[in-house]
C-alpha cells in the first residue's frame, strides 16, 4: 500500500501540468464486490459440491494467491477464494494447485494457464484512470503477463485535440485470464481496472458474489 501511495503521490505531481482539465465520463460503474474460485474451478454449484475443503491448493501456490473461506470472510468455510487486490495469481506454468486437488472442484483437463478464465479486467473508472487522465502511468499494461495481447495501449482520439498524447488501456477479453496481476498493481486506492465476472461461451468464470452496495 505504500508503494501504491508514493507512486499515486508521484503520478499526482506530474498530472497537474499534464492533465490540461481532461474528464472522462465513468462508464461502468462497480458496487459489487466479487471475490474468485482458483484456475480451472468447475462452475460454482458443482466446485462447492466436489471440494472437500482440505486446502491442498492453498498449500501448495507458492505465492499465497489462494485463502480459505471462513465464517469472518462470509466465503462458504475452508473453500478456496481469491482477493485479487490482496495478491492475484501469478499464472504457474505448472498450475501446481490444479495438481494439488484431489477432487474434480478444479479441472484437470486444464493444462495451459493461459487458457484459464478466473474472469476478465474492465477498465472500471475512466475519470480515475491514470493514463485516461494524460499521465504516462500505464502499470496494468506493463505487468500483464500476456504482454500486448491481453491488454494494448490505444491512442486516445482526445489526443489529436491536446499537445501530448493520451493512451488508453484496452483490454482484450477472449485473451485476458483474469489472473488479477493488473487489478493488484493499479496504483490508485481504488483501483480504474477490475477483474469482473464474465461468460464466454461455454467458458463461465465462477466467482462469489460477496456483497452488492446500495447506489
Ligand atoms: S496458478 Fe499458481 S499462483 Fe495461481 S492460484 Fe494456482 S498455484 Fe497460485
Ligand atoms: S484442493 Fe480441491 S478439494 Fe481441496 S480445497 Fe482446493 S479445490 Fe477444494
Ligand atoms: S487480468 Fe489483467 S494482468 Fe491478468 S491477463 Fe487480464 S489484463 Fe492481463
């Protein structure tokens, strides 16, 4: 969080020559609060069906991606969750807690991480993003392990009218695997990219929805 402060106080400094009184509207606003199933989990009914809750996958990601639900989290007891702001998936080659699970809650068949749908970024807040604001800030691009293929940099058509050149992260949903790396690394409190829910196809992402605010 500290790091997040300093660079948000940083980015702050330059904005003020930059930004030039740029506004952007808001286009997908975010009162939900969604916390993610480990790669290759089954849709939901049957993940919560088939996992015996023995931590086998919790134990064994090397990053401690994934926590255990309790009854303080609000996650159905001793599940598998991810909270992609506290630490994302770092997308193992080996998905070593798809090998961990002794149950099909995590799909087997998954072999290439790449390939895994946890959910996908939307860029969230576009009056807070950064980079949409003029400032060279474009930190989700550049942690993205598919780099250039699940999020590109697009020349914001406001550029044309301003002195310096606006890019806009883009990301590109059949690609992006949800693995929350961009969601994690965006320097603003809240952050402007946020891994949703998604459907493609027969490829649902399974998630738990938390909570839903009031607006
Ligand atoms: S792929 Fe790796 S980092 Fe991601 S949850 Fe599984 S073990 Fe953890
Ligand atoms: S290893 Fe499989 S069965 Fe065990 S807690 Fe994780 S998802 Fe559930
Ligand atoms: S969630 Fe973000 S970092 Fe991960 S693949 Fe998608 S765009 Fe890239």
């Amino acid at each position: 969080m500290e790091r997040r402060d300093f660079i948000k106080r940083s980015v702050a400094v330059s904005a003020i020559g930059l930004t030039g009184g740029f506004s952007f509207i808001s286009l997908l606003g975010n009162n939900k609060t969604y916390y993610f199933r480990p790669p290759g989990a089954v849709e939901e009914s049957q993940f919560l069906a088939a996992c015996i809750r023995c931590g086998k996958c919790v134990q064994d990601c090397p990053y401690d991606s994934l926590k255990l639900g309790s009854l303080e989290d609000g996650i159905n007891i001793g599940t598998p969750y991810i909270e992609f702001r506290d630490v994302p998936c770092y997308m193992c080659a080996d998905i070593p807690c798809i090998a961990a699970c002794p149950t099909t809650a995590l799909n087997h068949d998954l072999k290439d991480i790449n390939s895994s749908n946890m959910g996908t970024a939307v860029l969230t807040d576009r009056e807070d993003c950064l980079s949409l604001n003029g400032i060279r800030c474009e930190i989700c691009y550049r942690v993205c392990p598919l780099t250039n293929k699940a999020i590109t940099l697009t020349k914001h058509p406001q550029s044309i009218t301003k002195k310096h050149t606006v890019f806009e992260p883009v990301v590109h949903k059949e690609i992006c695997t949800g693995c929350g790396i961009c969601e994690n690394a965006c320097p603003l409190d809240t952050p402007a990219i946020t891994v949703l829910p998604t459907e493609r196809g027969d490829k649902a992402a399974h998630y738990i929805l938390l909570r839903e605010q009031q607006s």
